[in-house]
C-alpha cells in the first residue's frame, strides 16, 4: 500500500467541510485564548492539547460503523447514570456543588458525558420502535430524559440540566412530536413558573434578577453581566485591536477564558470579528443540517439533527448569556473557550456526525 493510499485511507470517514468549520474555529480560540490569558503559551499549549486529544476521539467515532454507534447507546447511557448516583453520593463539593467524581487517576464531570449520552439513548429507543410508535413510546423517552436531567438539577447544574433539556427535546421534535403537545409543553412549563421558581436555588434567582437590572448587585451578583456588556458594547464596529481590549488587560472582566472569552473576541474585533465568527459558527451548523438531511435511517436523522441543534444552543446560550439577553448560566462558548471536558464532548459528536455521513455513502457505493 502506498503513502497515498494510506493517508486517502486516514481521511476516508472525516468529513471536509465540516472538518473546515472546526478548524477555523479552533484556530480562533487559541489566537484569542492567547490575548485573553495576557500572552500565557501554557495556556494555549494545554488547549492545544485538549484540542488534540479531542480531534483524535473524533477521528477514532468517525471511523467508527452505525451499527456500532447504535450499539454504544445503551452502555454509555447506563455508565453515565451511574456515575450521576455516584456523584450524588460519592461526589466532590466545591463552591456549594457535587458536579465531580474522582476516580482516582482524574476528576471527572459524569454530566459532560450525559451531553451526548442522553439523545444517543433516545434516539436508539426510538430506532427500536420507529414501525409502532405511539404516545407511550414518546412518554418512556420522555423519562429517559427527565431522570439523568432531575440527576444533574440537584447537584444543582442548572445550566447542564437546561442544556441536555434541550439536546432530548430536539430528539422528541425530530421523532415527530405532536406540535400540539410541545405547545401544550410550553402553557404548562410558564403556568409552573411559580412554583418552579421557589424551587430555585438563591443565587439560581439571582442570576435570573440581575437579567432585568444587573445594577441592583453591580459588584456582586450583576458583575459578570455588567463587565461583559461593557466589553462588547466598547468593541465598536471594528474592535479596539489584538491584545488591545481594556476591559480584558486591565483585569475587569471575569472568566475571560471561559465562560465570557467572547467578551474578549468581541471587544478586541468588534461587530465585523463577531460576523465573521458568527459565519463560522453558520457554516458548521449548516453543514450538520446537510448531514442530517441526507441520513439514511431514523436512528442516524435524529442522533444528527439533535447534535447540531445542540451546538447551536450551546452557541446561543453563551453570547446571550455574555451580552446580557440571557441569564449566566456557566455555558462555554463551543470550541472557543478554555477547556477540555467540553472540547472533547463537542468532538465526539461531530465524529458521530462524520461517522454517519461518510459510511452511508460508503453503503450506498
């Protein structure tokens, strides 16, 4: 065999332009995580380490056939419930939380897992029963869903709760919910605000109070809105440079790694950096759509189309969160702000988008 053939045989299960989208927007995040962490090269080395690790857990998902993908759904599912009971019982408290386990070697997240754990299983269930589906069938995902989800609220993780919310209801809408049952959902979920809302947690409701008036608390709870506004509003219609934003090198923006990196971006690159990144994120998105739109079986639809609403949320979620349209909920900016756990969950699904993509066309070939 040749070197050609072998490296044609490498990439043969990763998709290019969605591979393209990726890329870029890994090259962004270690071009702005360099300005945001004041020029520290660790901190871009160790991202870039994350980001290696992840593309080979894709590259390793992508090659990977649909029967095996389908086959994975029931023990992921079942390992990540229970590492949840785990983290219930066993888990590690920090800043008021039981989010992490330690399992000796590392500290792991069990609902980072639940992420891709939770539709995958769904989705699988679905494919089970696809010639006889009934309302019954939609109530057991349903459950399937809202225990891992009830697991993850009490740790309290409302922002993770929220989000695999989100991933499984996609997996119901794709699956055929009735439009009057998801409109019935939604009277339901807004007559319980209420009593939903005593059932927060104090600083749950804080968060949600400094959404409306950020200044009530502007050196405590509304901090983080207020300084990221500023930092985007300051950006202008071209940004005040690389490396340049002040709101980032004078140490008044917080979590500018993480969770508010794109205050950063948009500060240093204004409303043309966000367009161009928004662009990215579109283009990503819209080729999991194409992905989604030519798959093959039910199960391969719902697991595609679910994944790519779900980073699209994820996406959302952390500019209106950062821009102050939506209440901080500690939501990374996908693929864009520091950290492992989240890039490897990420890539993991975009190696199941690649995997269901480039086999089926190897099926019909």
């Amino acid at each position: 065999m040749t070197k050609r053939q072998l490296w044609l045989r490498f990439i043969a299960h990763l998709d290019p332009m969605l591979l393209l989208g990726i890329a870029l927007l890994m090259l962004t995040s270690l071009m702005i995580l360099f300005s945001a962490s004041d020029g520290s090269w660790l901190r871009v080395a160790a991202q870039g380490g994350n980001i290696l690790v992840a593309l080979v857990i894709m590259w390793i998902v992508a090659n990977l056939p649909l029967h095996y993908l389908m086959r994975t759904a029931l023990p992921i599912y079942i390992l990540g419930m229970l590492l949840l009971i785990c983290v219930a019982l066993f888990g590690d408290i920090s800043h008021g939380a039981r989010r992490w386990l330690n399992i000796g070697v590392a500290t792991i997240q069990p609902s980072e897992l639940m992420k891709i754990g939770v539709p995958l299983m769904m989705a699988w269930y679905f494919e089970k029963h696809e010639a006889t589906l009934t309302w019954k069938n939609y109530l057991v995902a349903a459950g399937l869903l809202l225990i891992p989800v009830g697991l993850i609220a009490r740790q309290p993780d409302l922002g993770t709760a929220l989000l695999i919310s989100a991933s499984g209801f996609y997996v119901l809408f794709l699956a055929g919910l009735s439009w009057r049952i998801i409109g019935g959902m939604v009277v339901a979920g807004l007559a319980s605000a209420p009593v939903l809302w005593t059932m927060l947690h104090d600083y749950q409701k804080h968060r949600i109070e400094m959404l409306f008036d950020p200044s009530q608390d502007a050196l405590g709870k509304g901090y983080h809105i207020i300084q990221g506004m500023i930092a985007v509003g300051s950006g202008g219609l071209l940004g005040k440079g690389y490396m340049a934003g002040t709101q980032t090198h004078l140490d008044f923006l917080p979590e500018r790694t993480t969770d508010f990196i794109f205050a950063v971006y948009s500060e240093e690159f204004g409303l043309l950096g966000n367009f161009i990144l928004l662009c990215m994120y579109v283009f990503v998105i819209a080729r999991g759509f194409m992905i989604t739109g030519s798959a093959s079986t039910y199960f391969t639809r719902l697991m595609a189309g679910s994944i790519t609403l779900t980073f699209a949320t994820y996406a959302f979620v952390n500019m209106g969160m950062v821009s102050g349209i939506l209440p901080v909920v500690g939501v990374p900016l996908p693929l864009i702000s520091y950290g492992g756990t989240s890039m490897l969950t990420l890539l993991l699904g975009f190696g199941m988008l690649m995997s269901i993509e480039t086999h089926q066309k190897l099926n019909k070939s």
